[in-house]
C-alpha cells in the first residue's frame, strides 16, 4: 500500500486540491504496478492512503507539488523506479498543475490494517 505525503505551496486553490486528489490514486496505482502488487482497478480500502499538507512558513522550494511515494521494496519496482515517478510527474504536469517534484521511496516493511 503506497503512503503517499503531498506538500503544496499557498496559491493552489481547494478546486486544485480536489482535482489532485481525484487523479493520483490512478497515476500511484499505475506507477507503483508489479507483479508482486499488480493493479486490478480503482483503489479500494486500505490500497492507498494520501496525506495534503500545506507548505509552512520555514519551508524551502519553489514547486507547487512536491509528492512523496513511500511503498515496499520489491526487485522489479527497483528496475525503473525512475520511470515510475516520471509516471507521476509527467501525468500531473500534462495537466496543467505547474511545477511538480516526485519523491519515490521504496522501503523493506511490513502493512497491516482492520
């Protein structure tokens, strides 16, 4: 399950934020696809969680979006993980969102839920 963190800077509007939260669960599904988590339609519960923070006043950068993916570690993510968030990036930015940076971490754990 992708833990997804999603900083954005002061003049993005709530219809902005609206339209991103429709959108990324697609484009995360599609970039963090694998044989070991294949995707097989619209997220679920418990398939993605996705935090909105604005950006605070000691913040540094100049992006609109700065997005960090964590998700597990498997060999064929490692493969083209550079792809992967390129994924993410360039769906966003085709789409008018302005500047976007894409933070992929894959990490060695464990998820559980109820």
């Amino acid at each position: 399950m992708p833990l997804v963190d999603v900083r954005y800077s002061d003049d993005v509007s709530d219809d902005e934020l609206r339209r991103l939260a429709q959108l990324l669960p697609d484009l995360i599904a599609e970039a963090v696809d694998c044989p070991e988590e294949p995707w097989t339609g619209p997220a679920g519960p418990g398939d993605i969680e996705v935090r909105f923070r604005p950006r605070g006043d000691f913040d540094i950068g100049e992006f609109r979006y700065v997005i960090e993916i964590r998700t597990k570690l498997f060999a064929s993510r490692l493969d083209d993980k550079q792809r992967r968030a390129d994924v993410v990036r360039n769906g966003l930015s085709a789409l008018g969102f302005g500047t976007v940076g894409v933070w992929l971490v894959l990490l060695d754990g464990a998820w559980s839920q109820t």
